[in-house]
C-alpha cells in the first residue's frame, strides 16, 4: 500500500553491460563490414528485425548491435536500403485481420470473431496514426482490407 502513496519509481531495470567491461565472448566476430554483410544477407531473405537479431546473437556471437554501431539495427537496415515499407507491428496486425476476415465469410454467425476484427482493425488505425505523425507511413497512406488482403498474400 505505501508503495502506491510514494513517488519513487524504484532502481530495479534491466541494464546491459558496456561493451567495454564486459567479458569477450567466444568466437564474437567484432569487424563491423563483417557483421554490416551479414545484416544486410539476412535482410535480403526477408528476415525482420527481430529475426535478424536473434540470429547475430545466437549464430554469431554479436552480443549488442546498438552498442557496437552506435544506432539500432532498423537505422542500419534503412541505411542499407532494405528497409520493408511497413513496420512488422502493422504488417502482423494486418495479417491476423485478413486471417479473422477469412474466417468470419466461412463462419458469418461467429460475433466473438467479428468483435475481435473490430478491436484488430482499430488498432491498426491507431498504429497508422502514430506512424504518419512519426513520418514512418506517408500522410495519405490508408488502410484496406482488400489491399491488405493482396499485400499480405503477395508477402507469405
């Protein structure tokens, strides 16, 4: 209860250790045109962000992109220019509402999946929002289920 009334936030973070006191490990190729190379292979099979990251870290040895360049692996990737045009937030909402639209023409009586498109479809109007102000999505950028439909069967 008395931690409801305080204003402290509290130390307790997850925090990663400087590069520079850290233990090296094992085999870590540390050339960054090396691990740059390797980024941009991964990018071109159309691996995400995430994806990519998780193989550096387990394939490769590469313990923090951030830390190592000084930028996160999206600014690397649009450097690069292999940058997908969508966010991966987006695109996964919008393929799960093509999936529920799919779903509801089979099952037209299924209201628990209608109401879950509607909550699906509003966030991605709130996400679209958000990613105009930032400047990610251009300003006149609108979301269609049938060009969603057609965008995420062209993507697998």
């Amino acid at each position: 209860m008395a931690k409801m009334h305080t204003g402290g936030h509290g130390k307790s973070k997850s925090r990663k250790p400087n590069l520079d006191t850290a233990k090296p490990i094992d085999g870590a190729s540390k050339d960054k045109k090396e691990i740059e190379e390797i980024i941009e292979k991964y990018a071109k099979q159309n691996m995400h962000q995430a994806q990519i990251g998780q193989a550096l870290k387990e394939k490769h040895n590469v313990p923090y992109i951030k830390q190592l360049f000084g930028k996160r692996l999206g600014k690397i990737l649009q450097e690069k220019g292999v940058k997908s045009e969508l966010p991966r937030d987006m695109f996964d909402l919008m393929k799960k509402a093509v999936n529920m639209r799919e779903h509801i023409t089979a099952n037209h009586k299924d209201n628990h999946n209608k109401l879950r498109l509607q909550r699906t479809e509003s966030k991605i109007w709130k996400l679209s929002k958000y990613y105009k102000s930032k400047g990610t999505l251009p300003s006149d950028w609108k979301y269609d289920p049938v060009k969603a439909a057609l965008l995420i069967k062209g993507n697998g």
